[in-house]
C-alpha cells in the first residue's frame, strides 16, 4: 500500500474512489492500534488528505470527533 500511494494520490489512481473510502477506515484503525505512522508517509499523506476533504471536515462537523478504538 505504502509503494502504491507513491504512485498516486488515490488508490484506484488520481481520483478519490470509493476505494478510499473503505481503506480509510483500516488505516485509521492502523494509526491507533497497529503502529501506522510517519515511518509509512504515503499512508499517512492518504489519510492526510481523506481529513482535508470537504466532506469528511462536514461529516466530523455534523456527526462529532471521530475517535475510533481509542
């Protein structure tokens, strides 16, 4: 996953991707409970910019602090 998202910004390519939608959620998951962070940085740049689109700030607005397993 890592060497993909090297590759493009979306992981089905350039596009944001229902794709993405479902890998956000394990990769969330990974920065709590399976040790993802900086040492992963396209990973950590995905998930960077899932939290810089307009509807996931509308959804964190409408439905609280997202704070999964923690």
């Amino acid at each position: 996953m890592e060497a993909e998202l090297g590759k493009t910004a979306w992981f089905a390519g350039n596009e944001f991707t229902a794709a993405d939608v479902q890998m956000s959620f394990p990769l969330e998951a990974a920065t709590v409970r399976a040790g993802l962070d900086s040492r992963w940085p396209n990973l950590m740049a995905f998930l960077g910019r899932v939290h810089a689109r307009q509807a996931y700030k509308r959804a964190i607005e409408k439905g609280g602090e997202y704070r999964l397993l923690r």
